[in-house]
C-alpha cells in the first residue's frame, strides 16, 4: 500500500482555495476545494475539543486540546505525525480506517524472515543445500503471492503453516507480526489538516494587517 508523498499531497491540492464558512473563536467551519469542482474537496470543523476533517479523501475525528488547531499546526513545513494522532482518533469513515492490510508491510515482513531463515541454515553450496533454500523462497513467495490476491487465504494459510510441508520456514511467530499500514486516505488527511490550519493562519494575519 502506497502513501501519499507530501510532493503528491501538494499537487493535489494545487489549486483548492480556502473558504472560511465561519470563525468564532475554537468554533470554525473551513473548506478547501478546487472551483467549480468536489474533487478532492474537504471540509475541517472544530469545536472545543475536536477535530473534524471530511470530504472527498475520507472522514476523521480527532480529539486532544481545547484548541484542536494549537494541536495540529506545524511551524516546521508540513510536519506530520500520524502515529501520536492516531491515538487521538475518536472516529473514522467505515471502511477506511487510519489503517489496513498492507501487501507491501507483508512483503517486507516476509522478506525479512526468509533472510533470517536462509541464513540461519547450515547449509554448504551441495544441490540438496541450495534446494532446501530454493524451496523456503518459493514458500515465501507463494505466501506473498496470497496476500496480493486475497486477505482471508494469507492468513488462513499462516494458519495452517507447517515447516515441513511449507520450505521448512518457522512461522510460529506470525501473530506477532502487524501486517498494517497507515492508508492512504488518512495520510492524506493529515497533510490536509495542516495544510488547512497554514491557509487559516495566513488569512486570519492578512486580515489583522489590514485592521
């Protein structure tokens, strides 16, 4: 599963423009979308307490400070934590988490395991040496070549393991493994936060300028 590159965030977003719906104090309404389009379009709401960020890349609520903004904002570029503002999520969009099954997290799991494997083996360079290798890999492959094709069939063949009819891989470990990854959705939503809350500064400074 690919994230979105904070370059891709930025292209996206090339053209939205920030409406400020309203602006009472932690009460506020924003959306930021391209004109006379709902691509890509979002919509950040605050209240004391909470953050609500929905539209067109998914639905979020965070909760943390009073001032959900003073949370979020970034001084530093476009830094983002996604996994300390995960665990101020209170609600997601169903269906799309701030996480899911990633085949590329498999992959390099995997990967991983089978380097570990290889080289624990006490093996020369005979032909029954390279077969026991040869075999382990197109175990591990065949596992990966699962998690492409169907989530429920990977875990039930982890399940299922044996090393003696599976290349000989010890797989009593898989529970511990997180298979996840954050999505792409949410990633994106949190570029969009900041970049929200970095569009509201600037025009509230505008606007205290021309006071």
């Amino acid at each position: 599963m690919k994230t979105p590159t904070l370059e891709q965030f930025l292209k996206d977003i090339a053209s939205h423009q920030l409406t400020v719906n309203l602006d009472q104090g932690v009460f506020r309404d924003l959306t930021l979308a391209r004109p006379n389009t709902v691509s890509m379009h979002y919509n950040i709401t605050t209240r004391p307490g909470y953050l609500v960020i929905t539209g067109d890349m998914g639905s979020f609520v965070f909760t943390r400070l009073n001032d959900m903004f003073k949370f979020f904002r970034s001084d530093d570029g476009y830094e983002i934590n996604p996994g300390y503002w995960e665990e101020k999520l209170e609600a997601v969009n169903r269906g799309n988490g701030a996480q899911a099954f990633s085949v590329d997290t498999v992959t390099q799991i995997l990967k991983d395991h089978l380097n570990d494997h290889l080289e624990g083996l006490d093996c020369g360079h005979s032909p029954s040496d390279e077969a026991k290798a040869e075999e382990a890999k197109e175990a591990i492959q065949n596992l990966i070549g699962l998690a492409e094709s169907d989530e429920h069939d990977f875990y039930s063949k982890l399940r299922e393991w044996d090393p003696k009819y599976d290349g000989g891989v010890d797989m009593e470990c898989w529970w511990e493994w997180d298979f996840k990854d954050y999505t792409y959705h949410y990633i994106w939503c949190c570029y969009a936060i900041v970049h929200a809350i970095k569009l509201y500064d600037a025009e509230m400074s505008k606007e205290q300028s021309h006071e």
